[in-house]
C-alpha cells in the first residue's frame, strides 16, 4: 500500500461521517475488545492492509549504506557500566563509550588521563548506569553534555558531546547509590537531580542500624552541572526512585516506593499508597544561598532537611510503589507510574504554587487523573500531541493513551481515553519517544527496552539478550518495526535530533582532556610534538614518543627492572579516523591514541628481558609493523 492509499483510508473514515476521535471514543466504550484488534486511525483493517501498513513503516527504518540516521540515541550499559551511541531508526550500534567500567580499546579505567577523571573511584572496576540525559537550555537540547548516573558505586558521570567522552565523574558523599538522574530544563542545565535510592543511618559507623531512627534517611543530591561538584543535599522521607525536573525550573520531583522504610519486600509492599515528593528548588537555593543549612560529618555539602511538614518539598500520596516520574513535554504534568498499582498518577505541576503557599491544603488536590491502563506500569514517555505511552511491565505491552481524555475520565466524564494497546517481546521497563523529554517531543519514533528476549533470538546460552524494540508512532496506530538485541542492561535511551549533537573530527591540541599530560611534559621539557625522549627520574621513567602512521617516534628504549614506566603518545596524524593504539605486550597496556591526541600510561616493567610494544588500531597497510621494543635491564 502507497502512502496515497494509507491518506484514503483515513478519508474514507470522514467521508463516512466519522471523526477520527468520535469513531474511536464510541467503539472503545462500547467493546473492550478493541485493542488488539488492528486499527488505523480507529477503522479496522483488513489482515492485508494492516500488513501493508507495518511494511511501509519497516521501509523507514532501512537506512541505506552510506546514509545516515536521522537521530542519535544514547543507551545506558546497565550493570555493564557504558554509555552506547546508537543511530535511529536504524538502530545500528555507531559507538561505546566507557564510563563506570574498564576498557582495553580505548583504554578507559587504564590510562592515566582516564583515571585522573575518575578519580578515586578508579578503584572500581564496575558500575550500573541507569539513565543517560543530555542537557538543555530552554528546554531543549544544547548537545553539550550527557549525564548518566552509578547506582553501583554512588556515582555521577558526565560526557562531553563533542568528543564523546567521559571528562568528569563525581562520587556523591554520604549517600548510596544513585538511582534516578534528571536534569533541570528551564532556563538551563544549571543542577543535575540525583536520587540516592537506599536510606542508611547517619553516621554510618555501626553504632545504628535502626532505619526508622531520625537519624536514618537518605538525600536528594543536587549537583553544579558545569562545576561537577555537588551544589546541596535535601533529607527526605522515606527513600528516593526515579525524578524529572520541570520547565520552570522552580520543581523537581520524585517516586519513592518505600515510605514504609521496611528493609524486606513484604514490608515495602504494605502501604497502599506512597508518593511523590516534589521539590521547590527555588525555595531551598535560596536558603542555601542565607547560610541556613547543616553539614554532614566529612563533608562541607550544604544540606538541608525536606522532610515532611518542611518549606522546601511537598510530599503527594500516589499509589503503590511508584516507579518512573516523567514530565510531559508541555510542561503540565508530572507523570508517576504506579508499578503495583494499575494506575499512572497525573499531578497538574501549576497546582504546585498552590500546594507550596498552603492554599491548597490536601496534596491529593494536585492529582488531577489516575487513568487505569494496565498491570505494572512502570514508564511513560511522550509524542507530543497530548498522549502518553506507558511501559505495562507485567502486561507485557505498551499503552497509548490520551492524557485530556484521562483527566476528564477522572472528573466522571465516560471517556475511554486508552487509543491502543501494543504487545511488545517482552516484560518492558523504560520506553523513549523521540525528544520527548524536551518541548520539541516530535512524535516519530518509540523505542521500548525490554527486559526478556527469550524466543526472539538466535540462542546464546543460559544468559539472552534484552530487547529493544522500535515503534512508528507518527501516525494514529503504533507500529512495531524492529528487534533489536542488547547487551546487558540498557534501563534508559534517549534520542536526540542529529542537528543537536556536534562532535569534533580530531582532537584540539589544547583540550583539556589530556591537559595535565601536556602539563607533566612541560615539566619534563619536552615538545610533545616532536620531541621522543626517554626521562629518568630515580626509579620513576617516563617515556615521550610521537606517532604517525605506520610508525612510532621510538622503536627501542630501555628501563631496569622494577622501575615505574610511564609510556606517553602523542599522534600527529591530522586525518580523521587515523587512530593508532599503544600494548606493551604481557603488561596489561593498552590504549587509544586518535588524531592529535596524547595519551599516557603508567605500568612497572618487572620483568628483565624484551618486550615488544605495538599499535593496536588498525592504521595503515603497514600497521602490523607498527612496533617497538622494551629492553628491561635485570635488577
Ligand atoms: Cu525503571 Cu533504573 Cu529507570 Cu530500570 S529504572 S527499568
Ligand atoms: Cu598505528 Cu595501527
Ligand atoms: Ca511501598
């Protein structure tokens, strides 16, 4: 079927007298069976159109060789700790980038330049990033930065978009495991909100281990975006999942799902009702700004109490053990997903001046919908023509549904505001639209990460794949166009428009990634673009040499055994895509070294004997003969 026949379809519909959404609206209440059931813009459809229908969608997603993507997507790693850069709506896999794990291609977690970003945290071979957010001025992406938390190890990660590296990673102090992580939208990226997900004694040192003690609590952390250091901390209640921010940028807000502050699953399940606890960032900037804050042992981060019957938060009673929080792209809502309930939570955010100033006494005021859409729903995600899409986790489904309709269905009106109902393979946790956590949420394509493959797949053992899967949402109907396999655990993606992201060809010789490696080589006097030159200080060598395809600058240097050696290259090819890669065969080194870049590494030479080093990245014809040798003098 043409695009033609597609548009005669839905003029059949009006010639037949039948608006679009009074066709829908009167056989959705009058048949439950309609979802399933194949519709396009509320007309059944024969098998056959429908089939053609999905056909004409999966043609969108060939991208042709040599053609790009029209949008970028960030996936998290999950526990596997990286960020991956994938091209919608080919979903093809155009880049990793390590973050909270270690990697021998590039490097991360080995040289010194990496490990210097990470700081003490290097320590840490792992990590379990959950959610990828790029920052925004006005409410749309500016392409600068994207954040991406550790729940593993307490950690915030930035990566710089234009190089599409890590260069900044913060452990948050006093708190465990970061879980939920937004960003303010409006007027810029000034914080990151960082949930702390489990509540823990104060101090922690063994001498309490009551969680219902006063003592006990976990924080919101609020972090300087551009500074990476932490602006203040807000003590809660109860503890702390996922979070959105608003587009004022006066309101956060955030699920907690155990208010009962039990430490088993029984007891976390026995409240009825939990909530969603908003903060007025503006009100606690402004207290930190008058001093009027504490500091926590070990720590000079301003922090302030939020717990209930305080100024800064309110805290609004949602059903049961809610999970993702999403603001819709309009800026009217705070979407909470009611996981153990049926239910996503609608909180209208301009009630929240009210709210704050007490004229609105009962939090519940802010609730203006609690639609029904399903069992175990978990995210919500929007195309920017007024309706949601939520993740059903245990339907194994995703729900289109109207967010107006559903306010109106809450006041008694008899609306079915759910349009469709899609099964999706299977058991699905966040889902994406296009742009959709910005005001230019432009409703082209939904991806849907699910959490189990099983049959999906070629099989690879006890161990599958998840699943995340690409929907045409651009029309009325959701159509399902691709699988694709993902390694272990993307929680979150985003996408991003291509015209928002712009990286840079090579490295600038002046970038501050590797700017303390340049600093050191001053020191030692080195040029290091010409010079090649091995520095002896006591048992400390450092070893300077360029590259430039097929060859390094040294192809011999001698250390004794035992010394510290640490090995810098500086690149010098200026041709996009000329990377080389620096392994000292059997000393565990390895890294990447691209156009105009310096990289460093430091190991100790404890063996007597020869060595052989060698480019690792394939450069030129000549690239196996890229090579050199380490002569260790015997101790
Ligand atoms: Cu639902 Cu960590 Cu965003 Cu996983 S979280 S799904
Ligand atoms: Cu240089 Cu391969
Ligand atoms: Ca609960």
């Amino acid at each position: 079927m043409s695009k033609k026949d597609v548009k005669n379809t839905s003029n059949d519909l009006d010639k037949a007298g039948l608006s679009r959404r009074g066709f829908l609206g009167a056989t959705a209440v009058g048949s439950a069976t309609l979802m399933g059931a194949a519709t396009l813009g509320g007309a059944v459809m024969s098998r056959e159109s429908w089939a053609e229908a999905v056909s004409e969608s999966r043609a969108k997603i060939h991208v042709e060789p040599g053609e790009l993507d029209e949008y970028y997507g960030f996936w998290s790693g999950g526990h596997q700790g990286e960020v991956r850069v994938m091209g919608v709506p080919s979903m093809r896999e155009l880049m990793r980038i390590p973050v909270f794990n270690v990697d021998s291609a590039s490097g991360w977690g080995l040289t010194n330049e990496s490990r210097e970003i990470m700081g003490e945290s290097a320590k840490y071979l792992n990590g379990d990033c959950h959610h990828p957010h790029i920052s925004m001025t006005d409410g749309k992406y500016d392409g600068k930065y994207l954040f991406i938390n550790d729940k593993a190890n307490t950690r915030v990660a930035r990566i710089r978009l234009d190089i599409m590296k890590c260069d900044k990673m913060l452990t948050v102090p006093s708190v465990q495991a970061i879980h939920g992580l937004r960003l303010q939208k409006v007027p810029h990226t000034k914080y990151v909100f960082a949930n702390a997900e489990f509540v823990i004694p104060h101090p922690n040192d063994g001498s309490n281990y009551d969680l219902k003690d006063k003592n006990s609590y976990t924080m919101f952390n609020v972090i300087d975006a551009e500074k990476m250091e932490m602006a203040f901390q807000v003590i809660v209640d109860g503890n702390l999942d996922n979070v959105d921010a608003d587009y004022t940028g006066k309101y956060a807000a955030s699920t907690c799902y155990n208010s009962e502050d039990a430490t088993d699953l029984g007891g976390m399940m026995r409240n009825e009702r939990d909530w969603v606890v908003v903060f007025n960032i503006e009100r606690i900037e402004k207290a930190v700004k008058e001093g009027k804050f504490s500091t926590l042992a070990g720590s000079d981060v301003p922090v302030v109490d939020g717990r209930k019957g305080s100024d800064f938060t309110r805290y609004i009673p949602v059903p049961k053990n809610p999970h993702g929080l999403n603001t819709s792209p309009d800026g009217k809502y705070f979407i909470a997903a009611g996981k153990l309930s049926p239910t996503v939570s609608v909180i209208q955010i301009d009630k929240l001046d009210e709210l704050f100033d007490g004229s609105l006494e009962d939090p519940r005021a802010a609730v203006v919908a609690e639609p029904e859409l399903g069992l175990g729903p978990l995210h919500t995600t929007y195309d920017g023509r007024g309706n949601g899409y939520t993740t059903l986790f245990l339907d194994s489904q995703i729900v289109k549904w109207n967010i107006a309709e559903a306010i109106r269905a809450y006041n008694g009106e008899k609306v079915n505001y759910i349009k469709q109902k899609l099964d999706v393979h299977y058991q699905p946790g966040h889902t994406h639209a296009s742009l959709t956590e910005t005001s230019d949420a432009d409703g082209q394509w939904l991806v849907v990460l699910s959490k189990f493959s099983k049959d999906r797949f070629l099989p690879t053992g006890p161990l599958h794949p998840e699943n995340d899967q690409l929907i045409d949402i651009s029309g009325d109907e959701m159509k399902l166009v691709h699988d694709g396999p993902t390694y272990a655990e993307p929680h979150d993606c985003i996408l991003a428009r291509r015209d928002q992201i712009r990286t840079k060809k090579i490295w600038d010789r002046n970038d501050p990634f590797f700017a303390s490696t340049v600093e050191r080589a001053k020191k030692d006097k080195i040029n290091l673009e010409s010079d090649n030159k091995v520095i002896r200080d006591g048992n400390k060598v450092r070893v300077y040499m360029t590259s430039i395809a097929p060859s390094f600058g040294l192809t011999e240097f001698n250390v004794k055994q035992g010394d510290e050696v640490t090995v810098t290259v500086t690149n010098l090819d200026q041709v996009e895509d000329v990377s080389h890669g620096f392994v000292m065969t059997n000393h565990g080194v390895s890294m990447e070294i691209s156009p105009q870049q310096t990289s460093s590494i430091t190991f100790v030479a404890d063996k007597p004997g020869m060595h052989w080093y060698y480019c690792s990245w394939f450069c030129h014809a000549l690239h196996m003969e890229m090579v050199g040798r380490m002569l260790v003098e015997p101790a």
